[in-house]
C-alpha cells in the first residue's frame, strides 16, 4: 500500500464518520477501522512488507491516521450521545425478599460455647496438627508401646512415626513442651479412630481436652470444681457431677466423669437409661510419667513431679451436642440433611 492509498482511506474513514447519524452508526465505523479485525490493525500487520527505507515516514502516515480518526470519533459521539440503554424495570416499592438466616452447626456450638465457658475460669484454646507423631500421640501420654490402641486396627498409621491423631492430647504435650508452668489451656479439635461408624460411633470426630498445671498445689477436688461449673454453664444450673474410678495411662488416680441427666433431673429416663447419669467424661491428676517424658523432650526439670501439679480431662464434642440437643444418632450431625439443621437454628 502507498501513501496515496493510505491518504485516500484516511479521507473516506473521516467522511463516515461525518456522515453518521447515530451513536450506533459511530459505533460500526469505529469496529470497521479500529475494531480487533479492522483495517487499521490490518494495515500495521502489513508494515513489515513495507520497504525499510518507507517504513517510518508510512508508520507517521498510521499513527497520523489513527490519532485522527478518534478523535472525530470522540467529538462526534459528543454530539449525537451514546446507545440509550434498556430502561431498568425494578420496582422500588415492591417489598424485599426474606432470606432466612443460617445456623450454626451443633457442633460448632458446642465447642464455642465451651470455650467461653473454660475462658471464664482462665482457660485459654490451644490448637495443634491433625497429624502427629509417636511421642506425642502415645510415648508422651505414658501409652505402653504393646497397648492396643497403637494397633493399625484402631489407628490411622500413614508411617512408622506418623498418624492422624487419636486425641487431642497431643496438644497438651506440645503445649508443655514450649511452655513453663503455670498451663492451662483447653484443646478443641478433630480426631480419628478406626471406629466403624453407627449412631453412637464416628472414624471422624471431635475431642476438647484440657489440662492445668502449676506450681501451686492443684488438687482432684479443683478438677471436681471446674468440671462442675462446666455441667451447669453448659447442662443447667441443676445439673450434678459423679466421679467413679477408672484408668488412663495418662493419669493417676483416673475418674471417669457423669453429668446428672438434663432431661430427667437425675429421676431415670430413656436418654440416661433409667440410672440418671450420663457419661460424659475421663479425667485425672497428671501421671507424673507424663511430666518426665515431657521434661526429656524439653531437656530441662521444668515440669519436675516432685514440683508441679496439674489435672487433665477430656470428653466428646458430638457426645455433649447428642445430649444437650436430643440428637439419637450422630451421623445425623454428618449428613448436610437441612431438613435436620434447621430445626436447631
């Protein structure tokens, strides 16, 4: 292409756009000549068959052209005004829609409002990985290595050391680990276990555990206080707290923990099983085991048995939201049925 050529479709391009009477006619000129496929484009792309010693007095010609062309484009849009576009039909008055707000998970509820309750005591939330290893899960709990929860029938192994946790345990541990006493924190949190799954059982749940130690003298009887404000902050204010003796490797003496039943009083009913208990719990002083295993890990006597004290508990999230909320079958709390939900918002 020539100068002339390129000068005579300049003039023709700036005619059209004199010549158009509307926004639309603009816009199709416009498409025509400046448009992702329209000359302008084209011509540039052809630049490089332009003899080299043309090239920059045509490359003056384009830009030349180009500048021209939007600019009568911008003054003549000025003039006729834009597209009017389709004009809204939303009513104003019309009253708005009412979405129903969501709730929260059983779940969910059950651990924040535990928490709050521990805060109030002094508790803080202590969080740690869902896959630990041996020491923590096991070693550190004082858990005797031919003990059959090690066993890959019960446990999730994915390597010799390595394991989705079993507990939320493992928290304390690591808790202890970096920190002197005074500890006291609470441990909310997935675990899993090669349960098979029935109304009362899951692979897949949750545990808040929590643990005090300090200096100070710390007694079984403080662990009787604390967990029996928690019933009453979190059953009502009638509810009770029985301790009967049980083992865990983890603590000495061990109890395992009741909470008077909420639906009956304490008289026998379907839920507690005539007896009008419900357990709840395990719980215990620290296993001063637990303590030197801590204290190797740490390479200190920061947690020296002969110089702290502390008591350790723990029971099931789905456990208290079944109870609290009446649920028979704790798949119910798994299966995303809204029809379930929403009789809990």
């Amino acid at each position: 292409m020539t100068l002339a050529e390129l000068d005579a479709q300049q003039a023709q391009s700036l005619g059209e756009v004199a010549a158009a009477a509307d926004a639309a006619a603009l816009e199709q000129v416009r498409i025509r000549y400046l448009g992702r496929n329209g000359s302008l484009p084209a011509i540039i792309k052809q630049m490089k068959d332009v003899p080299q010693a043309e090239r920059p007095e045509f490359g003056k010609h384009v830009q030349a052209w180009r500048m021209a062309l939007e600019g009568a484009l911008a003054e003549k849009v000025s003039g006729v005004g834009a597209v009017k576009k389709e004009e809204s039909t939303f009513d104003c008055t019309l009253p708005g829609r009412w979405f129903a707000p969501g709730a929260k998970h059983p779940v969910s509820r059950v651990i924040e409002e535990t928490a709050a309750i521990f805060s109030r005591l002094g508790f803080t939330v202590a969080d740690g990985p869902d896959i630990e290893n041996r020491f923590n899960n096991f070693t550190a709990l004082n858990t005797p290595a031919h003990h059959p929860s090690m066993d890959a029938s019960d446990t999730f192994w994915l390597t010799d050391n390595l394991l989705l946790r079993t507990q939320t345990s493992p928290v304390q541990i690591r808790m202890m680990t970096q920190y002197t006493p005074p500890v006291r924190i609470i441990t909310p949190g997935r675990t899993y276990r090669r349960d098979t799954t029935d109304a009362t059982h899951s692979a897949n749940f949750h545990q808040i555990e929590g643990l005090y130690v300090d200096t100070k003298p710390v007694s079984l009887a403080d662990l009787k206080s604390t967990l029996a404000y928690y019933a009453k902050e979190m059953m009502g204010s009638k509810a009770g707290v029985r301790f009967r003796p049980h083992f865990f490797p983890f603590t000495e003496p061990s109890v395992e923990v009741d909470f008077s039943c909420h639906v009956c009083g304490g008289k026998g009913c379907r839920v507690c099983k005539m007896s009008g208990w419900i357990e709840i719990a395990g719980a215990g002083m620290v296993d001063p085991r637990v303590y030197e295993h801590v204290n190797r890990a740490r390479g200190d006597r920061a947690y020296a048995p002969e110089a702290v004290y502390g008591y350790a508990f723990g029971f099931g999230v789905e456990r208290i939201a079944m109870i609290k909320y009446g649920i028979p079958d704790i798949r119910w709390l798994y299966e995303n049925d809204t029809r379930f939900l929403s009789q809990l918002a």
